[in-house]
C-alpha cells in the first residue's frame, strides 16, 4: 500500500499545475539541506571542543543544558511553518482503501521533514565524537535514542496543538511562563532539565521513557485522524457552527471598500488560517528580544527587527493575496469588481496591521529610543514599500487556499517561483543595504531618516504604484484562474 501511495504522490507532483516550479523549489530545498547538513555537523564539532577545550567543563553535560531550549525551539518552528498531514484524502476515501492505511501514510510522510532529519546532522556526529573520547556506547545509544523520541515527539505534539485550540493554549502559557521565569532570572529552569536529558546515558533504560511517550502520541495521533476522516465531515462541523452576525457597520465610511473590507475581517473572525496570521503577527512583535544580546548588537540589525516587528501581519496575511479569496475568485471575475478597489481594501487592511505593529512596538522604547525609531522607520517603509510588494508577489504567486484544511499558510507548493523570490529581496535586503549607507555616511539617524523617507515617498506615490500592480494583475488574470482550478497539486 505504501508503494501505492508513494505512486500517486509522483503522479500528483507531475501532473500538477507549475511542474517546472516544483522542480525547481526542490532543486534549491536540496540546496538548502545540504548547506544546513555542513552547518550542523559544524556546529557539533564546535559544541564537542568549545566546552572541553574553553570552558573545561563535559560536552555532554553542557549539550543537554540546551536541549531544553532546542525542544521549545523545534515545537515553535514546526507549529508555525510545518505542514500538516492529511489534506487531500477524500479522493482516497471512495476507494477501497482502509482509513489506517491512510492516516499512517500520511503521518509516515511527516517523519521526513526537514525538523526531523535536519538533528541527525548535528546529534550523530556529536554522539560519534562522544564515543572517540571513551564515553560507553551503550550510553551514547541510549541518549541518541531518547533524543530521537523527543524530536520525533514534537512532531506528533505539533499535530496535536495544531487540532486541538485548549491544547494551544495551555502548551503556550506554559512555555511563556518558563520563558518569563529564565529572562527575569527567577532560576535557571535547565540547571534542573540538564540531569533528566543527562538520565539515558547514565542508565539506557531511561531511554523507554521518551519512547512511550512517542508511542503514545502516535496512537493519539491515529485515533485523532480516524474520528476526522469522513467525506461529509465538513458539512457536519458547518451545521453545527454558529457564527455571530457581524454588520461591521462602522465600515461604511470606507465607500465601496467597505464590501471587500467586511469580507476580509469575517474571514479572520472566522476561519483558523486567517486568524493565524493575526496571531503570527502579534508573534512577530515580540520578535526583536531575540536580537537583544550582544552578538547582534551591529547598527544593521537594528532596522531588521524593525521590520519583522511592525511586518509580521503584512508578510504572514499580505504574501497569501488574492489566494485568501481562491474559492470565489472565478465568479468574483465575472462580476463588475474593479481591481483598484481590490487591491486597495486589501493595502488598507495590511497598513492598519503594520500600524498596529508599530503600537505595540514601542515596548522596545524601554531598550532605547533609538530601537524604537529604527522600529518606526521600519513600520512607514513597510506601509510605502513592503505593502505594495507584497501584493505585487500576490499575482505571481498563485497559490489556491483551502480554507477547510489544516494545512498551514506558509509551504503551499506553488507558493515559490522566480518572480516572488526576486520580489521578496527588497523586502528585507533594500533597507539593510540602506541603512548600513546611511550609518557609514552620517550615524545611525541618517539611516534611520533614510528608511523612513523612502517609505513615505512610497506612500506620496501609491495612486501611480497601484495602476502598475492593477495592469500586473490583469495581465495575470488567465493565469490565476487557471492555478485556482488545481485542487489536487
């Protein structure tokens, strides 16, 4: 049955909309695993000699201080850009195929991601190293084997908090209290973690611990699926929803705007995905405190944070326009919708999420005033800049969103081509460049006022910037329809 399945995954990647594409995403993802497999084996050596050689203290001890740290870090990357499992199985459930064997096929397709096998890069070269230096084989076995199991454990809790919101919640407030406990100093939690990572090596039994609670997920996981998995479960979920009456009348201000407008705000009201990226947004404020320290305390780092701060809903909501409105976007082309108003209800509601973002940015005013202006600079560019670049990739982007799926918003397949990527540059990469001039010809304000002027010159010319996007998206009108009717790619 796998070989089956593994069939119909090459027929759908090839018979797909965009096959060049997907060539050559995988093409660069090759690329990109194999710069980060030379990164991770370096960094085991260094992580192996840094601690004996400088800090005269065991590696081993000193690695599993950390691993607490890397189990927060693997649980947060996957929930926010990891795919889920099982999105396209109703062609599968009309068929004689028994439920079981597709949700393992699915699960069995998440143990290849890339925050799975990109630790084996690290892990197995360090634990190689261990075993050089005469630690006991079986110890090093067993602490590989509990390591694995918590990695692997990751994957299945993000499923989890991905189907479950309690689940979420409970897991987030948990490890923001931890994380509020280490950076006020209450006590260093991993003085007290470092023992329990270090118990599998010491006793290898320890290591059937992680490995149940692996099992455990696992059959969670399965069970979980086989509840969900039928064709009209969909349409059971719909009926027993019931969802507010939202006129938003305050609205009509905005003219003929207000109807684009309502719907987007319903959308984020209502559905998971869309209100993701409010929460990703808000996610992204809080983004800076990790270049808080001394190793990124360069003048360019500064105006980079300014930009994911004040950027996070622009990038996570604005990257995905018009895929946000793929279901109807056909009959929206036959009705009488011009595209100016379009656009431009959907450059109004990722400005007041920038806007927003520069609000809650001034949290950073408590680091320095001059944090908070290069956040501010950040915010105008991303309002006269970003926000019409990213509904520029928008019309190359052509990425159909199923609302009723689980799958995440970022990763879809046909979300990457050369168009987006060369737009994604000035993004980030312009006003880096910028301000490191500006910091080289007059300080830090210079380049800060340089950010700033050039977002606000973008805003002075949005009337001519919208008619070339407006010309941009009829040109790709065809093609978007066209992408719109791969359901299964």
């Amino acid at each position: 049955m796998l070989k089956r399945f593994l069939y119909l995954q090459q027929k759908s990647f090839f018979r797909g909309a965009g096959v060049a594409t997907n060539v050559l995403q995988k093409i660069l993802r090759g690329f990109v695993w194999v710069y980060f497999a030379f990164v991770f084996t370096g960094l085991a050596f260094i992580a192996f000699h840094y601690p004996q050689e400088e800090l005269g203290v065991d590696p081993l001890v000193h690695a599993n201080g950390y691993v607490l740290y890397g189990f927060v870090y693997w649980l947060v990357m996957r929930y926010f850009f990891q795919k889920m499992p099982l999105v396209h199985t109703q062609p599968l459930l009309v068929l004689p195929v028994s439920k079981n064997s597709i949700i393992r096929f699915g699960l069995f397709k998440t143990l290849f991601s890339f925050f799975n096998l990109g630790n084996l890069f690290f892990f197995i070269p360090f634990g190689v190293l261990l075993i050089q230096e005469d630690y006991t084989v079986s110890g090093v076995i067993g602490w590989w084997v509990s390591l694995a199991s918590i990695i692997l454990l990751t994957n299945f809790l993000n499923i989890m908090l991905n189907s479950i919101d309690r689940v979420l919640f409970i897991v987030a407030s948990v490890l923001i209290g931890f994380f509020a406990l280490q950076y006020f100093e209450v006590f260093d939690l991993s003085a007290y973690t470092a023992p329990v990572f270090m118990a599998p090596y010491n006793q290898p039994l320890w290591a059937l611990v992680p490995v149940g609670l692996l099992a455990v997920s696992i059959r969670w996981s399965v069970q979980y699926f086989k509840q969900q998995l039928y064709l009209d479960n969909h349409e059971k979920k719909s009926k027993k929803e019931k969802h507010r009456s939202m006129e938003l009348g305050w609205l009509d201000g905005f003219g003929r705007l207000a109807v684009f407008l309502r719907n987007d705000i319903r959308l984020i009201m209502r559905n998971k995905r869309a209100r993701m990226t409010v929460w990703m947004g808000f996610a992204f404020v809080f983004y800076g405190f990790l270049f808080m320290t001394d190793i990124y305390s360069g003048a360019v780092w500064q105006i980079f944070v300014g930009i994911f701060v004040t950027g996070g809903f622009l990038f996570s909501f604005g990257q995905f326009v018009p895929s946000w409105d793929s279901s109807y976007y056909p009959l929206m082309m036959t009705q009488n919708v011009p595209y100016r108003e379009y656009l431009t209800s959907k450059w109004w509601l990722v400005v007041v999420g920038t806007l927003v973002g520069m609000l809650l940015g001034s949290i950073y005013a408590f680091f320095s005033w001059e944090t908070y202006l290069a956040i501010l600079a950040g915010g105008v560019y991303n309002i006269g800049v970003n926000a019409y670049l990213v509904l520029l990739s928008g019309a190359y982007t052509r990425t159909p969103i199923d609302l009723t799926s689980t799958q995440k918003a970022f990763g879809d397949k046909k979300s990457f081509n050369l168009k987006t990527l060369l737009l994604s540059v000035p993004k980030i990469a312009l006003p880096m460049f910028m301000f490191y001039v500006g910091v080289i010809l007059g300080g830090k304000l210079l380049g800060i006022g340089m950010i700033a002027a050039t977002g606000i010159v973008g805003f002075a010319l949005r009337n001519v910037v919208f008619k070339w996007i407006e010309h941009i998206y009829k040109n790709e009108k065809h093609l978007t329809l066209e992408a719109y009717k791969q359901k299964n790619a």
